[in-house]
C-alpha cells in the first residue's frame, strides 16, 4: 500500500523532471521524504500539502485517502499486507531450503540449539510469507565419532529396561559417564573408535544399537518442537549421506582436488596457491570420514533432489569457518550454485538458568517459562476467565523467549535474565501478546456489531493517524528484511513500537460510548491491526494468544 502513495508522488515529481516516475519510487521513504533538491509542486488529492526542507522535500499525505486506502487493503487481503508490494516484486518466487535446530541425536534437546530453532524458524516463516517455496530440513548429528564413544559406553554399561523407560536420560548418563573415564583409560578411546569404525562398515549390532538411539532422540523432539510451534519438512541427518561421501572423494580426487599429507589425511587445498597453507581436512589417517566430507555430500543431494534456488544454513557462529571451507570445496568442484548458499551465524545465549541451577536441557527451560508465566498471570485478575491457563501460559512464556533472542544485534552473545524476559511493559513478548489480546477482547465485547471502511472521516485524529503513518512503514521494512534474513531486528522493532502505538490507541480511543460512525469506523481500524500484529508475530514464530 506504500506504493501507491509513493507513485502518487512520483508522478508529481515525474511531471516536473521529464523523468520517469519508476525512478522516484525508491527514493521515497514511509515518512516520507523525497532525497533531491527544491521543486514547485502542486497539491492534489492524495498530497495535500508540499514544503522544501533543507535537501529534502516533505509530502503530507491526505489523513481521510490515507485511513481508506490502508483499511481497504487491510479488510481486504489482511495476510497480504506488507508482502504484495510492487519494492518485494522482484524477490518474490523460488525454492528456499533452510536448515535449522540441527541437535545431536542420543541426547536430550540442549539449549544451546535453541537460537537455531527460532531464527531459522522466522527465515522460513519469512521466505514463505513472501511467496517462495520453503523446505525445512533438520540436519540431525547424528554420525561421527561421539557415537563411537556413546556406543562403545553403552556396551560397556548400558541397559536396554532403561532405555526403555528412561530413554534419553540414560543415554546422556552413559555418555557422561563413559566420557568420564575416557579421561583417564586409553583403552576407552580404542574401543570407541572401533565401535565407529563398525558402524562406518555397516556392522548390524553396532547398526541396530545406532537405529534404536536415533528412533527414540527424534520421537522426544519431535514432542519438543510441537510445543514449540516448529515443524520440518525434512529429517536428514549424516547418517543418510555417509554412503555418499565415497562419490565425493573419488570425484575430488578426479579433479586432483584431494591431497593427501604426511600423516595421512586426505585434505583439499584451500590455499589457493597451493601450498597447503590453508586446508581442510576430508578424511582421517585411519580412513573414517569427518563431518565436512558428510556435509559436501548432503548438499550435493539436496540440490538434486530438492532443486533449491538458494539454501541457508543456521548455526552458531563457532561453525563459520567450517561453512567457509564448505562453499569453498562446492565452488571447486564447479558448483557454481554454492553461491546462493548462506551461513547465518549468531551469537550465543549466556546465563539461562533456572531456579534449579545451571541449564543444560531446552525442556527444562520452556517449564520455567510457563512456570514463571502462570505465577505472574494469577496475579491478574483476568486469568481467573481462562479455560486453559497452562497452555496461555506456555505460550505467552515461548512468545517471551523468541522476543528476547530477536532484541539484540544477531552476532553478539547476550546475556540472559528470567526478570527482562517476562516483564509486562516495554519491548517484549508478553507485551505484544498482551495488546493482541485486548484488541481481541474489545472485538469480541462487539462482535454483534458490523462495521466496514466505508466512512473513515473519524479516523483523523493524531492518534489514528500515527497508527496509520507506522502501517505504511511495512512494506518498506520488510523489504529491508527479506533482502538481509539475519535482520529481524528491523522487523521486531517495527511490532514493538506498533504494539505501543496500538495500546495508546486503544486507551485513548475508546469505542463504547462513542457516537455510531465514530465507533465503527475505530472499530475497522482496531480490527485491522490486529491481524497485522498476528501476522508479524507468526513469521517470528509466536502463536498469538486471544486471552490472557
């Protein structure tokens, strides 16, 4: 809806330049201001008044044609909004695969791969909303040679009766408990790396025990996820790809692209010049393959199978280095599409813990959310009205959680507080699910009521119009996100400082005992950012709540 008041301006400026006015459009902010020098213009019916400022020029738009234009397009496309615009044409279209969370199998869900979970879930949220086709995949550790230690461990001190009740538990004991004596009994490390070599050659026990560990860590987070309101289209894992790292190594090596050191090792040279300088390493002296050599061969068959335009990778930043050598191996191979290949790194989150002590588990951190959540709700008197308040709670304490992570700058570690995250004012999540459901409550208060755009002559009072002006900063900030996925910064500010307008709105507008045309023309409006609040909450992966 921007666009159109943008064209409004630039076929004014057009006019007046001999130009073309598709030259203007992007030189026009939401504000908006136009970046040139003093013209003569003239008034019409969407500008209605012009003034030169200092290398700039200002255009007020018409308050009346601003509140229709925006609700008509709100009422009538409200998941649209923000994303059909004619700046977001040319990025629209294509298959986009991301690859996210990614946790090691035979543990429970750490929360470490929580920021994963959440920032690749908004990429995929956000490339979907903007009318690409998304496939998610969950890469899964779920190879390599912590599994010959988890194995060699359970043979030597594992029970099936607990894996069977206890499943995840016992598997993460084992693995603590053989890692513990890996420290000071060399034996150990050999049976590890036998037990994995076992599995390399296809071994049936060391397979079957391998199979039962990972049917039973993806059952557990697959439950996880659901609570989390995340979900995948594709469960992969090195594992899968395992068979396929010998085609890589004998293309490589056709391609005199595999070296082979002095110790051993089969490494590509990454140099540049040749010497070695810089390289990554394919495969062990002892002929087990490493995780880079399994990731090769994973996005080789993903670009076969799936056909992707562009594939985003979402780790921590400690794997940058790693997804460097990556495109850099696929490019030397002569896969030139290993450029539309990206590494979102982020930084870490420091000090989540709960009042139980240190944290190491995702799921003990979503109780003490929802924990946390319900105690501060029942010192509310409008919990008392909710049928399911464990549920609200969960989800409010989620909402928190996904604000928090979104608020700082996506390279940086931050420091976590359990008081910052759940508070009820400022920039978080249970603020923004706090204003969504009062406009939810004043909605239902007049659900009996029929109201439409038809007159929006009420509509042109200060606070209005500031709803409005910040409504037609959308399409411009997402474009800002959508061109730079690891910016969701400008998309979180934009719903917190809309959410506020909104509250302000709401307190100073009021609808019952307002005169007919005054109500219903607030009660468009109030309907109208609702669902633009729900929209943006849902591509940053918050299930908006209608009561609390």
């Amino acid at each position: 809806m921007a666009c159109f008041f943008r064209r409004c301006v630039a076929l004014q400026l057009a006019e007046v330049c001999g130009l073309s006015e598709d030259v203007f459009i992007p030189l026009i902010s939401a504000v908006p201001n136009v970046f040139c020098s003093q013209l003569q213009m003239k008034r019409g019916a969407v500008v209605e008044e012009v003034s030169a400022g200092r290398g700039v020029i200002h255009f007020r738009l018409n308050r009346p044609i601003l509140a229709q234009k925006l609700l008509e397009q709100l009422c009538s496309e409200p998941d649209g909004f923000g994303v059909k615009s004619e700046l977001l044409r040319h990025l629209q279209g294509g298959r986009t695969l991301v690859e996210f969370s990614s946790p090691n199998i035979a543990k429970k869900f750490h929360a470490g791969h929580l920021r994963s979970t959440i920032i690749g879930n908004f990429i995929a949220n956000l490339k979907k909303a903007l009318g690409n086709e998304v496939i998610r995949v969950n890469y899964l550790g779920d190879w390599g040679m912590q599994f010959g230690l988890l194995g060699a461990g359970f043979e030597r001190s594992g029970s099936q009766e607990k894996l069977r009740t206890q499943p995840l538990e016992h598997l993460f004991e084992v693995y603590v408990q053989v890692n513990r004596e890996a420290e000071c009994d060399e034996s150990v490390h050999s049976a590890a790396a036998e037990f994995f070599r076992r599995l390399e050659r296809g071994e049936d026990q060391a397979l079957a025990l391998w199979r039962q560990f990972r049917e039973i860590t993806v059952d557990e987070y697959k439950r996880i996820y659901q609570r989390l309101g995340v979900h995948f289209d594709h469960y992969s894992g090195e594992a899968f790809h395992q068979h396929q790292t010998q085609n890589v190594l004998d293309e490589l090596m056709t391609r005199g692209l595999l070296k082979t050191t002095e110790k051993g090792t089969a490494v590509v040279d990454l140099s540049g010049a040749g010497d070695l300088s810089s390289y990554a390493t394919l495969v062990r002296s002892d002929g087990t393959s490493l995780y880079i050599t399994r990731d090769v061969a994973a996005a080789l068959d993903r670009k076969q199978r799936f056909g992707f335009d562009e594939m985003i990778y979402v780790t921590d930043k400690s794997q940058t280095v790693h997804f460097r050598q990556l495109f850099h191996i696929l490019l030397a191979m002569g896969h030139q599409w290993a450029e539309r290949c990206v590494h979102v790194a982020f930084g870490l989150v420091q000090g989540m813990s709960t009042r139980r002590g240190e944290v190491v588990f995702l799921e003990d951190v979503l109780e003490e959310a929802r924990s946390r959540m319900l105690n501060n709700m029942r010192q509310s008197s409008t919990s008392k009205e909710l049928e399911e308040p464990e549920q609200t709670a969960e989800r409010v304490g989620i909402s928190a959680l996904i604000v928090q992570d979104f608020r700082g700058p996506l390279m940086s570690d931050y420091k976590f507080d359990w008081d910052k995250v759940l508070q009820a004012h400022g920039d978080t999540g249970v603020f923004l699910q706090y204003t969504h459901a009062r406009l939810c409550s004043l909605l239902r208060r007049h659900a009996r009521e029929t109201y439409s755009c038809c007159d929006v002559s009420p509509l042109v009072d200060s606070r209005s119009v500031s709803v409005l002006q910040h409504l037609l900063r959308e399409a411009p900030k997402r474009r800002c996100v959508f061109k730079h996925v690891s910016r969701w910064v400008v998309l979180m500010r934009f719903l917190c400082v809309f959410s506020h307008l909104v509250a302000v709105a709401h307190r100073e507008l009021p609808v019952k005992g307002s005169s007919a045309a005054v109500a219903q023309a607030r009660l468009c409006l109030f309907s109208a950012v609702r669902s633009v609040l729900a929209n943006g909450m849902r591509i940053l992966g918050i299930t908006p709540v209608e009561k609390m």
